[in-house]
C-alpha cells in the first residue's frame, strides 16, 4: 500500500470514527437488536463519549468533532422522554439539526471552524502536495491564505445556517402540518436543506478552496520534489 493510500486512510479516520460509528451503531441498536430509542441512543455514545474523553486527557483539548456527536446524542435522551402529543415528538426531532447547526456556528466563532474536518479529505484527496499547500494557506504562509481561511469560515455557516433553517421549518411544520403529511415530510425537508448546504456551501467555501489548494500544491509541488531528490542524493 503506498504512503497516498495510508494517508487518505488517515485522513477519513477521524470522520469514520466520530460520526459513522456512532450513527451507524444507532441505527443498528435500534434497527437489527429492536432496543428502544434510548438504549440506542445510550449506548452509540460510548465511542464519542470514549474519544472526547481521550482527547481531554491525552491531548488536553476536548475533539471538536466527537464533542458535538456526543452532545446530540445526549440531547437526543434528554428529547427521548418527551411522548404523548405526536407533533412534540415530529418537532422533537429538530432538536439534533438545531445542535448540530448551533454547535457549527459557535466553532466559527471560536475561530476553529468544524466542518473543516469533514472537508479536508475530500479537497487533499490523500495526496501529501495538496496536505502541504493546504498547510501552508491555513498557516497564513501562502499569498491566497486570508481568503482561504474566510471561505473556510463560509463553508461552516453556510452548514450551520442551514441545519438552523431546517430545524426551524420542521418545528414550523410539526404544528402546522398534518401529522400524515409531517412524517414523510420531514424527511423531504432535510433532504433538501442537505442539498442547499452542498450546492451553496460548494459555491461559496468548498469549491473556491480546492481551486487555492491545486494552485498552491502547483507551486510547492518543484519545490519538494526538489527536495526529494537532495535527500536521496544525500543519503548516498
């Protein structure tokens, strides 16, 4: 397997770990095992809760990413209890849109931007040129860098304003709705608030980030080759 490979690897690792575990093991706790929505949701914490806590102690800072899952699902129980009126328990479901969105908007503000994690990947594709110059325009040492960080901070409220509004419009529509109508509706409306987040989210942050990144990793690319090539030459 080449370096490229074990780096993309690496690079879904975090993704993988923090939010498809805990959503994939959800679904399957209450799906194939048939436990009630707060056992499922009890025990597809126990990967965040793990990872946030690890970070805390080994690193001595709390991970973004696993922090934010493990709140949703706690929120999640906390929303669980709430049943007798069916439009509680249609409006009850925004309330991971809403904390997700809110959690994404505070990270901006901090200055750490959390969808980042999930876009990296996808604009460094694995490859250790475009790691290099995406490195170098977040550290501030590329000519592109202040705009890079600005569509970087986009990208984040494009999602979290998004999640917001969805979370709004089902909570809007769980009473003014038919319950009927609601249930499959619901669903519609984070589909499409899914795609509004990819189409104005790529338009204003994603997309004009990989064109920086591709020029950056253009101009680095001689360079460290270079550089390779003076290794090799020294080690002989």
């Amino acid at each position: 397997m080449t370096t490229n490979q074990h780096k993309k690897q690496n690079a879904f690792a975090p993704l993988i770990v923090d939010v498809a575990v805990p959503l994939g093991s959800y679904y399957l706790f209450k799906g194939a095992f048939g436990m009630s929505t707060f056992a499922a949701l009890a025990w597809s914490s126990v990967v965040p809760a793990g990872r946030t806590l690890w970070s805390a102690v080994r690193e001595r800072a709390v991970n973004g990413l696993a922090g934010l899952i493990l709140v949703v699902n706690v929120v999640g129980l906390v929303l669980s209890f709430v049943s007798g009126d069916p439009r509680l328990m249609l409006a009850k479901d925004s309330g991971v849109s809403s904390t997700v969105g809110i959690g994404i908007l505070v990270s901006v503000a901090l200055g750490r931007p959390m969808m980042t994690a999930g876009l990296k990947p996808f604009l460094v594709k694995g490859d250790a040129v475009r790691e290099a110059a995406w490195a170098r325009l977040e550290s501030g040492a590329a000519v592109a860098s202040a705009d890079f960080r600005r569509r970087e901070r986009a990208f984040s409220l494009v999602w979290g304003a998004v999640l917001l509004a969805e979370c709004v419009v089902r909570i809007v529509g769980a009473y003014t709705v038919p319950v009927d109508t609601m249930v499959w509706l619901g669903s519609v409306v984070m589909v499409v608030a899914i795609g509004l987040g990819i189409v104005v989210g790529g338009a204003l942050g994603a997309g004009p980030m990989e064109a920086m990144v591709s020029d950056e990793a253009g101009k680095g690319q001689p360079v460290e080759a270079g550089s390779e090539v003076l290794e090799v030459a020294l080690a002989r």
